[in-house]
C-alpha cells in the first residue's frame, strides 16, 4: 500500500500554506527573523508537540510570525510546492493562505503590502508548475481570532487584489466563541464574487458549527467536519448535497478533535454516504504527509489499491481545478492504479 500511495498522482484541499513548512524551511525563516522559534530542525519537532488545539494555535502563530517579508513568501512557497510535487506526487493542490497576518493592516510598520504579498505568491506559483509540474490555487482564509477586521480585510484582498488563481474564501482559527454565522455577509459577498466557500467547522465545536457553515455560509466543502458525525440529519445533508468533508486524520488526534485514529469517524461518514476528501493540514507541524494520510484512511476503511485510487479521484472532483486539470489528473490515477494492478508501475 506504501507503494501504491507513494506513486499515485493525488490532489490536496486542505493544506494551510504558512502550516506546509517543514523543519527545514523554517529553520531557515528562523534564522532569518530571530525569535521565539528555534531555527534547529531537531528542536522544531519538538515545538511541534502540542497538548492540545490552543497550544497548536499558539506555535502555529509564532511560525506565521516569521513571514514577514515577500522573500519569505516567495521561499515558503516554492519550497512548499517542491516538497509536494517531488516528495508525494501532490499534482494539484489549492493551498489555504492567510493574507491578513503577513499584510498585517492594524500594524503596517510590520506587514507587507498586499500587493507585494500577491506578486510573491503568484512569482513562486508559476515557477513551480514551470519547475515541478504542480498547479497550485489558493484559498483565502479569515483568521477567526482576529474577528471583524481580519474578517474585513480578507475580503478586500480577496475582491481587490485576489489574483486569477484565488479560487475560494475561507475561515481558520478556533471556533470556540467564534461562531461561524458572525462571517455570514463576508461569505455572501465572496461567493458573489465567484469564490468558493470552503469554511472550518465542526474541528472543535458540535454539529450546529457545520449546519452553520451550510446554511448561513453556503459553504460547498467543510474543512475537517469531525464533529458532524453526532447528527444523523447532518451526514444526511452533507450526503445528499454532496458537500464534501475535508478530512484530516492525523491532525484531529493532534490537536484533541478526536481522541485516536481508532475513534475517528472517516468509516462513518463513508457508511452515510458522505464525500471524503483526504488531507494533511499542517503536514511537518503533525509530522505526516499527505502519502501518509492516505495510507491511515486506507487503513481506517479496509480499502485496497482500488479503493484508494476512488479516494484520489473523489479529491480531484471535490476540487476546484479547472476542467483540463481535472481531466489530466484523472487519467494519471487511471494510469497508475491499471500499471499497478498489471505489475507494470514503475
């Protein structure tokens, strides 16, 4: 199954961009911008030991603080892309970006200007499809512990300085007295504007954060969902609407969503019908890989090569790739699941 996974062309939905950087890449920003972050790779694997969804949030905002200047952009970004593209196989993925700590509105002695932001993402996008054959799209997200401003100022950047590639808006950070509903107007008018929507729900909070999210957001996929499988009713909305589940196993354990990969519900929201997409999230901070991921889901639901290859191919639908891409990507799933099954993969 190692191998099977290893060599299948995959798409990825749910990956945070500044949560994509490996020891290495942030050692690297460590060193750069001196601080509270060690810029020793060992020491980092030890940062990234977090008790429980506070305490990651509190590393993985020391972590955004080092991306201050469109270089780190630029060098997060292809480093990220390199690391997918040569180390899983990753073809397509549309990656989660928080525009709003890098640009930093409320603190402009600290931040960038959105635009030099956009100008570094888009530079390092094109290089990696050039260099690596990646495409890459992006997600904007409101960082839900900043409230109204970030809210506010992740909508402009998205409306008016979102480049070509932005496909979908967001929301991240803790739900835990920060109720999806309060961003209700900043999803109508991005999906107004042809975005996605593609919020977190239900990581940390009960079913009602996901109904939320549906009904009030209009959101189209739920980023983790965990929580949904106390619903009946729900996992039979999100089945009947094929409103897709971004899942991240290795992540909720992490983080306390769940209590072990034994307990997490992906078979039950399989058994409901419900479209899983497979995820890494912040793959180094967990230390897993999207390879990784798969393999756990394989495991999880007694899935064989072939069912794996439907785990790809349900990801590439869910996507938001455009038709060509989609198209590409399916027909490399094909190819590679027929040469393994024949002997012939290489």
């Amino acid at each position: 199954m190692a191998a099977f996974v290893a060599g299948l062309p995959k798409a990825e939905l749910h990956v945070h961009h500044i949560g994509s950087a490996s020891p290495e890449i942030v050692a690297e920003l460590a060193a750069r911008h001196p601080g509270r972050v060690p810029s020793d790779p060992d020491a980092l694997r030890e940062f990234f030991r977090f008790a429980d969804f506070d305490h990651f949030i509190e590393a993985y905002l020391a972590v955004v603080d080092l991306v201050r200047e469109p270089e780190d952009v630029r060098l997060l970004t292809y480093e990220i892309a390199r690391e997918m593209a040569q180390g899983q196989n990753i073809r397509y993925a549309e990656l989660t970006c928080t525009p709003y700590t890098s640009v930093l509105p409320h603190e402009p002695d600290r931040g960038m200007a959105i635009e030099a932001y956009t100008e570094a993402l888009e530079d390092a996008r094109v290089a990696a499809e050039r260099d690596f054959g990646l495409v890459l799209r992006w997600i904007y997200d409101i960082p839900g512990e900043d409230g109204m401003p970030a809210a506010d100022e992740t909508l402009r950047f998205a409306l008016d300085h979102g480049p070509s590639s932005l496909v979908g808006f967001g929301l991240g950070g803790p739900e835990v007295g920060v109720p999806r509903r309060m961003f209700r107007r900043h999803f109508e008018a991005a999906r107004a504007a042809g975005l996605r929507s593609v919020p977190h729900a239900g990581e940390t909070t009960g079913p009602e954060g996901v109904w939320d999210a549906v009904r009030l957001l209009g959101a189209e996929r739920i980023g983790h969902g965990t929580n949904a499988v106390g619903d009946p009713a729900l996992l039979a909305h999100l089945a009947s609407e094929g409103i897709a589940l971004e899942v991240c196993p290795t992540s909720n354990v992490a983080t306390g969503a769940v209590s072990s990969l034994a307990a997490h519900p992906i078979a039950a929201f399989r058994d409901a019908g419900v479209v899983i997409t497979v995820n890494s999230d912040d793959p180094p901070m967990f230390n897993t890989t999207l390879n990784r991921e798969y393999e756990i889901a394989a495991d999880l639901l007694g899935l064989d090569d072939a069912g794996v290859a439907d785990l790809a191919l349900a990801a590439v639908t869910a996507s938001f790739a455009p038709e060509q891409v989609k198209g590409d990507l399916r027909r490399a799933i094909a190819d590679w699941t027929s040469d393994a099954a024949t002997g012939t993969a290489d």
